[in-house]
C-alpha cells in the first residue's frame, strides 16, 4: 500500500493555510532569458498551422474578461474584504481550460521531431508570447514517444502556484488540472490522431526538460501524428469477416490496449438471484456529442445558475460526454461516473451511477440532493448551486484497485482520469449552451455514505450544471478570434 498517498487522500479535504505567501512570487508565465525563440503565426486560428493552434487551445492567453466586485464577492465575506484599492472593475486574462483559482499551473513542452512543424528539438511554450523557446537542439522523441510520433507534447504542472493559494492542497488540484489538460488534448488534437500516456519514465522526461521535480511534476505525454493525404481505398473487404478477424488478431498483438483493472475489485460477485436486489435503471435517449465545439464556449458559470427545468436528452448529452472513451494508456474503468440529479424532465431525485456502455442511469440513492450538497459545500457559489444547479457530476475513484494496477502513482491516475471525466462533461454541456462550473471547494467525502460506497472508493470532485444566470455572462474579448 501507498501509505503516504492514502494518508493524504484521507487528511487533505480544504485548503490549507499558507504561512508564508510572500515566497511565491505572483509569476503566472516561465521565462528563459537569452533562449532562442521561434514565434508561431497568430491569430491561430486563421494561420493553418496545427501545432500552434493546439498550443493556443491547450494553454494560450486566449480572452480576456472585465470582473466587478459582485464577481468577487461569492469568493469574500464582503465587498470590504475584496483586496482592491479600485474596485470598480478588473481586467483579466483567461486560458482555456479551468484553473483553482485561476492559478493556471499548467505548462506545455514541445519534444519536435524533424516532420514536426517548429525546428526540432525540444522547446517551452511560452502562452504570453504565442512562441515557442528551445531548450535544446536535436530529435528527443526516443526518450518519451511509444510510437512512431511526429511531435510529443509534454504536459506538467508548477506546484507552487497552486501551493501558494491552497496549501497542502496543491497536490490533489494539480492531478485534477493534469486530467483536464489531457482531455483537453485528445479534443483538440483528434485531426492529428492524438494520443495520451500518463504512465512513463518521470525521472527520465524531467530531466530532458531540466525541471526540478520538487516545483514542477511531468504529468502527462500527448503523442501527435499528422495526417497523410487520403488515397484511394479500394473495394469493401466486408464480405470476407474470418480473414478480418485473423489479421486483427495480429494486429491487437502488435500494440495491445491498456489491461482492465482487477474484475474482483471493481465488481463484487452478485448475490445469489434470490435475495439479490435489482437496482433501478432508466435508459436515456441517444445523444450525438461536438466536444470540439464545446471548447469554443466553455466557461464557469461565475453566477450560478437560474433553476430551470433540465431535459432529459440535454442530460443524455452531458452524460455522453462524460462517459466517452479516451485514447490513453489507462483502463476503461479508472473512475466509475456518479451524478447527483434533482430537477430533470422524466427523473426522480436522488443519487445514480452512469454506465457509459449500457448508456444508463441505475439508481443508488432516492431524494430530494440539495441540503446535503449545501452541507458540502464550503463557500457561497457552490452553496448556490446547490439551490438552483440541476445536476452535479461526481467521479469516484477505487483507491485499492488502483492502486494494484498502477503502484504508487494510482493517486495521480485517479484524479487525473476525474479530472478528464468531468471536462468533457463540460464540453458536452457548453457545445449545446448548458452552463458549467467544477468546483474544488466541496467536501465530497461527506457524499460518500449517501452513495453506498466501501472501501477506499471515494468521490474525487464535484461539477455543477444547469442554465446560467442572467447576470453570469461577463463581458469578454476573444483575443484569438
């Protein structure tokens, strides 16, 4: 057993306190002084160059947005508390994926190789500047590519950044933000065959990149192959489905897929038919998923959300995202998706468990969510949606399977793969207009009686969907569009 990770999932729920702030300086971009750098075309979207496009949706200053105090006051006692000599209005950058606090500790490296678009070698993507600086000259791609990869994307994350507003909670929020960067990717990244691994050498890619893996910890590989030009396919082979079969077979020899986890631990055996209970299942509608449209809206909801009445096939949308397979080197099951529904057209309230396969909702809990998501909740936001939210998706991780497939990085798999579930969620919802918001100051562990869960199984994190408020829209300028 992992002690030291199970100690930490056990004892770090909320943030904790910050002695010394003034040691981490209010650095939100990396600089290399003197490095060689290479600008990449902007505005990205109009220059047709893949990578620099990707760079941009992945961690590019892509908006900016006008806040005023009532945005700042859900997160402070009063408007006396917020820290503002001029508190009429503020300027600020976003990125465009979700942050703690807006922290944005994620950064991005660039392992080209000499097919790749930018001069081989490997380089730091520099958000601020849309340019990429070269750390070192020559073809790496051997030290972390599994594949034949024409550019490999290296994901990792600055602790203290996180550190210095969350304490000893830093930890947990940079696993989830690692998982968000990764299905972030795979949408992004589908026109180049994107691939993800968060299993490799950790030691050996920190040092390829001279990190120091006490600040700043590798988190996730993205591997890239452009496409070639399409040819001509020939007749169907259909007719002839036993020849398929055999070459298929060689075929899933040659890069086997990831193993499941242990069957043991992820299903117990069921009771005999006789006294055995059958939970409650519904069948949702079909549901056709844009996530890639869905990164084009997709933004916290800064004021809640405004109680209407959710549609059970905007619900199948959601959960479709939610549930949707990834290509990356983890399981099919590394979390099992929960959701907690209180106001959907044809639902009863209560606590359900999603099966993507089956495309289901079986029941787990019944009854009316929205005092114990309240008594979670620990600031006023997230107590808000408690109110008026109409869904709130929880992935839950089973620490003990985990960590007999993974050893002592199933901590940083398991957040990482709730993290990915509930941003494509996210996706799902913004590509058909429905509001979103993860939130990290929930205490989901007090859910995790009311969902039945043993064991070290535990519910990771917690986001909220519904309609947006009519004042949660902020005024914003699209600085790529």
């Amino acid at each position: 057993m992992s002690n030291d990770a199970t100690h930490y999932t056990q004892t770090v729920h909320t943030p904790t306190e910050v002695l010394n702030q003034e040691a981490y300086p209010p650095l939100v971009v990396k600089t290399y002084p003197g490095a060689p750098r290479h600008p990449l075309p902007w505005p990205p979207e109009r220059s047709g160059h893949r990578l620099g496009k990707m760079l941009a949706d992945l961690g590019g200053i892509t908006r900016s947005q006008w806040l005023t105090p009532l945005d700042k006051l859900p997160f402070t006692d009063s408007f006396e508390a917020i820290p503002d000599s001029d508190p009429l209005q503020w300027l600020v950058t976003r990125r465009p994926t979700p942050s703690g606090g807006a922290r944005y500790s994620a950064e991005w490296y660039v392992i080209a190789g000499p097919d790749s678009e930018v001069p081989t070698g490997v380089h730091y993507y520099d958000p601020a500047r849309h340019a990429l600086v070269m750390l070192r000259a020559g073809d790496y791609r051997h030290w972390v590519a599994s594949r034949p990869a024409a550019t490999v994307l290296v994901q990792t994350n600055v602790f203290w950044r996180l550190a210095a507003k969350y304490g000893e909670m830093y930890y947990r929020l940079v696993c989830l933000e690692a998982g968000i960067q990764v299905a972030q990717a795979l949408v992004v990244g589908g026109d180049q065959n994107a691939t993800a691994r968060l299993c490799f050498p950790d030691v050996d890619v920190t040092e390829l990149l001279g990190l120091d893996p006490k600040e700043e910890g590798v988190h996730a590989v993205i591997e890239l192959v452009p496409p070639v030009p399409a040819t001509y396919g020939g007749p169907s082979l259909a007719p002839y489905p036993l020849a398929a079969g055999a070459h298929s077979s060689v075929l899933a020899q040659s890069r086997p897929g990831p193993e499941p986890l242990p069957a043991a631990l992820v299903e117990p055996p069921a009771e005999p038919a006789e006294v055995a209970e059958v939970a409650e299942r519904i069948r949702l509608p079909h549901a056709e998923v844009d996530l890639l449209a869905g990164t084009r809206t997709r933004h916290a909801a800064m004021r809640g959300f405004n109680g209407e009445t959710m549609s059970m096939t905007t619900l199948a949308t959601i959960l479709t995202g939610y549930g949707r397979q990834q290509p990356w080197d983890l399981p099919a099951n590394p979390v099992e998706l929960y959701c907690v529904i209180a106001d959907v057209t044809g639902i009863r309230p209560g606590a359900y468990r999603y099966l993507p396969d089956e495309h289901q909702l079986e029941l787990v809990a019944e009854g009316d969510p929205r005092q114990q998501l309240r008594e979670a909740a620990l600031a006023a936001l997230p107590q808000q949606g408690a109110r008026t939210a109409n869904v709130w998706l929880l992935p839950v991780g089973d620490g003990e399977a985990l960590e007999e497939r993974f050893g002592a990085r199933w901590y940083r798999v398991q957040q990482a793969a709730g993290g990915a579930a509930l941003h494509r969620a996210c996706l799902a919802a913004a590509s058909i207009g429905v509001a979103s918001r993860i939130q990290n100051d929930v205490l989901t562990h007090r859910l995790d009686t009311w969902f039945g869960l043993e064991g070290r199984k535990r519910s990771l994190l917690v986001a909220q969907f519904g309609t947006e408020h009519p004042a949660g829209l902020r005024p914003e300028f699209r600085l790529t569009w």
